[in-house]
C-alpha cells in the first residue's frame, strides 16, 4: 500500500518499478537516510485548445490541489498540434525533480485526461514514459480521478478511456465538418461578411470602364453587413 510504504519507508531497488520483474542478482538498495525529506511534490499542467477559452477554472483546480503557481505550466494550444512547449518544459522539470529528489514521490498532476491529449496512442505513450522516470500520473477530474495506476486493471481503464477521447475527438469533428458543409450548401459560409459585394463590384468596373479612378468611386460605396457597415470600404479593398 502506498500510505504503509511511505510510513515505512522501505527502500526499492533501483532497477525495479511497475512492470520490471526482478532478476536474480539485483544489488540490494542503498540505505535511505532517515533525515532526507520524504513528501510528495506535484507539477501541474493546464491547457485548453484555442485562444478563446479561459485556464482559470485549470488553474484554480491545481493551486487549491496545493501546487504552486511556479510548478504549474499552462499554454493555449491545440491537441493535434505536436510540439507543445510548456507541456515539454513541465515534463522536463518533472525529470529533474525526480533526478534531484530520488527518494520524493514526484506526480506530473493535470485537471483532466484530455488536457493531455485525446489520442489514444499519445496517452498511453504519455502514461508509460511518466512510468518509465518514475513519475505518477494523476488527473483530479474525468473518468479517472486520482492516482493512475500502471499495473493491472488500472492500465486497462486508462487505455479504454484514451480510446473513449479519441472517439469523442473524432465525433465532433466530424460533426463540425458536416455542420460546415451543411451551411455552404445553404449559401451561408464561415467568417467576416465580405466587403465588398456583387453588385458594389459591378458598379466599380463599369465606373472605371469609363474612365473613373478607384480613389473617384471609393466614396460613393458603403460596406452594407458586419462592424463596418455603412463605412466606405478602402481603397485597398
């Protein structure tokens, strides 16, 4: 049991760890000092996917989770996008405090598993690498609140909720897409209303075609949706 260990503090080989068999003629470990502190020490991680949402919420949970604000990095970036840098920078120091502190229970803490990721060969890759350098998973929300389990039926329910977020990924995307297409063929398309229309556009190259300049006929027309409207659009435009 975790707690009984911790009292104890009984010493573990240094080769040995959640899916690492003995092997006859492992060295006995060293002797733990009694002296050295033996506490846990959490780094957290927030994300969300676009610069619209807030990581409040994130960060809220985490520092009331007792991580300090200096342990716990956040970044606003999407979860297809591979190269996420405070995520990287947040596993680096985990590494390191564990290197510095063997004998503390290192635990890499986010809000939920999708702020991880949600694909599902990402998230069990995540899982095992954390596993491999001796660092604890652990999510305070979602399906899997607590401590992540590496062994046994634990890794099963990690691997099945994974999948679950890669299929719920995949189904609003899918459903966003057909929202999109559904609405083209509608005539209704995404983004700003355009400035300048069909029928300003007409009126522009017929008045140049008899010989009027764009800085002559930019006054007479009006933006007629949108923020601008009633404005006269640029000369650019």
């Amino acid at each position: 049991m975790p707690r009984l260990k911790k009292t104890l503090r009984v010493p573990t080989p240094a080769d040995r760890g959640p899916g690492r068999p003995w092997r006859p003629g492992t060295p006995p470990p060293a002797p733990i000092d009694p002296d050295l502190p033996s506490a846990d020490i959490r780094i957290g991680y927030a994300r969300c996917s676009t610069l619209g949402q807030e990581l409040d919420s994130q960060l809220d949970a985490l520092s009331k989770h007792g991580i300090p604000r200096d342990k716990i990095f956040s970044e606003k970036i999407g979860t297809r996008v591979r190269v996420r840098p405070r995520f990287e920078e947040a596993l680096r120091t985990a590494r390191e405090v564990k290197t510095h502190a063997p004998h503390c229970r290192v635990i890499f803490t986010v809000y939920e598993m999708k702020r991880l990721g949600r694909h599902a060969a990402e998230l069990t890759a995540l899982a095992d690498h954390l596993t491999a350098h001796g660092l604890v998973l652990e999510m305070l929300a979602g399906p899997l609140p607590g401590i992540y389990d590496p062994t046994g039926p634990g890794k099963l329910l990690f691997a099945f909720f994974a999948a679950m977020a890669e299929t719920e990924r995949e189904n609003i995307r899918e459903s966003t897409l057909e929202g999109l297409a559904t609405a083209a063929r509608k005539g209704k398309h995404g983004g700003r209303p355009p400035v300048i229309t069909d029928d300003m556009l007409h009126t522009v190259l017929r008045r140049r075609a008899l010989g009027e300049s764009v800085e002559q006929i930019q006054p007479d027309l009006f933006i007629p949706t949108g923020k601008r409207k009633g404005q006269n659009p640029s000369v650019a435009s």
